[in-house]
C-alpha cells in the first residue's frame, strides 16, 4: 500500500504540487509565528537574560521580574553570610518619562547596572568600551534601534524624571517589547531619582562559588529570610515564570496561539481539498438486472 501510494506521488506529482506547496506555506507561517513569540519573550526579558548573576532576589510573590519593588536593604548582610555567595550588586529599574528639547516625550525603562570591576560588571553584550562610558555622571546608553523614537544622539540630552542626561553611546540587541530601554550606572541612576532606591533596591544580584549548587543555595537562601521577606530565583526560573504571566495576561499568548491554529486550519483544510481532488474516487459498476 505504501509503495503504491510512493509510486502515485512520484508519477503523478503535478496533481499534488498545490496540495505541497499549501502544506510548505502553512508550516512556514506556523514557524514565524513561533519565531516572533520566541522574540517577543525575549525581548521582554532582556535585562534578566543579558545579567550574569547565578541568583536573582526580588520583592516576594512577584509573577513577573519586572514587577519587584523593594527588597530591604538589610538583608544582604544575610547573604553576605553564606559560604557559597561571592559578589552581590544592587540592580535598578524605574519608568519614566524621556523627554528631549524638542518636546517630544517617551516613556522608557532605565536600568542601573554596576560599572564597577567584577563578576556581575555590566550586562552580556555591552562592549567594555561603551560601559566604560556610564563612568560619567548622568550618562546613559539606548538601543541604536531606538534612537530616532527617543530623539537620541551620541553627545545628545534629555531630561529622565526632571534631570538633564547626556546619551553617551549606543547599545544594539537591547530593543525591549515594552518601552524602550535605557541603560545607566547604579549611581546615576540614585542621582536621577533617590526615590527609586531609597528604602532598597527592587533586585540584588548574587555570584556564587561555582563549587556549590545553584539550586541548594537557593533553598538555603530563602529558609533564612521567609517567604515573605525576599524571592529568591534563578534567572532561568525567573525567565520562565515572567513568560508565562507575560503568555496569560498580555493577550499575546492568545493572539500568537489563535494565529498559530489558524495557519494549521488553513494549511490542513486546504491539502486535504487538493488531496482530494487529485485522487480520482473509483466508481461502482452499476448491474443491470434483465427480468424475463
């Protein structure tokens, strides 16, 4: 049976041409479709994905990493006091308003990140070269993608939250989904806004000993302080659990799941149509019965 069907496809390929070339557009269309939900997620968690922290503690019972705000500033001495930990840096997020000198405004999501020597320096895909540049007080870095939308120049300002900042550079891959990203040293970020960081940063990073587990030490972490107190994750747990709030409440989840089925529905529909038409049905011999 498989041989004959082989043999049919081979000698008879023209009459299933559509029915190849239908199934060929809709799983192409189906792997778009994959591809930018796969962009979209990581694009909305960026700053996560690109750090190079083994540990991330946020605010406790958050659903989504940029949703933590304060972890109080008290308890790094109670991560400084397990063996495994061997750099902590204070992370910082706030959004808020871009404007330039023409009056054009942009909500944006500034990220204060350690330009200091060590581990956790920076994020994955920052030049040293351009970090090297947040040195500067008030200095920030955006996306090369985004500098016509925010106005941006390389020497340029603005004003973040009622403060003047220079754009001292350009970044590439860090285009978020959200608002546009904008990147600046932990200090200037305290400069721009105290408020952001006065009872506590939203996130400290932890570098562990790589002779220790990941996973205890994050067990270990969160019996010390409670549940209650701080989160403890790792950046893939974290990641994870960020896309599928992003997934369920965004919408998007639904829209790229709907897109999705309809390309399959569309693909199977019309194969089986020309499958169908393609392959002549055999026809009964009708008997005539003679009656004398």
């Amino acid at each position: 049976m498989v041989s004959l069907a082989r043999q049919n496809l081979v000698h008879e390929w023209r009459r299933f041409a559509a029915a190849i070339l239908t199934l060929a557009f809709s799983g192409l269309l189906i792997l778009v479709q994959v591809g930018l939900l796969l962009g979209q997620l990581d694009a909305f968690t960026l700053p996560l994905t690109r750090s190079k922290a083994d540990l991330w503690i946020t605010a406790p019972n958050i659903q989504s990493w940029d949703q933590s705000t304060v972890v109080p500033a008290r308890v790094e001495g109670l991560f400084w006091s397990h063996p495994a930990v061997r750099e902590i840096r204070e992370l910082s997020l706030g959004y808020t308003d871009w404007r330039t000198g023409d009056g054009a405004r942009q909500n944006v999501m500034i990220v204060g990140v350690t330009i200091q020597p060590g581990a956790l320096r920076g994020l994955e895909g920052i030049a040293e070269d351009t970090l090297a540049v947040l040195a500067n007080p008030e200095t920030v870095l955006v996306d090369q993608a985004d500098a016509a939308k925010l106005g941006a120049t390389i020497g340029g300002t603005a004003e973040i939250a009622g403060k003047r900042v220079t754009v001292g550079g350009f970044v590439r891959g860090f285009r978020s989904n959200l608002m546009p990203l904008v990147v600046t040293s932990a200090e200037s970020l305290r400069r721009i806004n105290a408020d952001w960081t006065s009872s506590g940063p939203p996130y400290f990073l932890l570098k562990l000993d790589p002779r220790f587990d990941v996973e205890q030490v994050r067990r270990e972490l969160e019996a010390a302080g409670g549940m209650q107190t701080y989160g403890v994750a790792t950046p893939e747990d974290l990641t994870r659990t960020s896309a599928l709030f992003w997934l369920e409440e965004s919408g998007a989840g639904t829209s790229f799941g709907f897109s999705m089925l309809l390309a399959l529905l569309v693909g199977v529909g019309v194969t089986g149509q020309t499958l169908r038409g393609a392959v002549p049905v055999a026809k009964e011999p009708t008997m005539k019965t003679a009656w004398r």
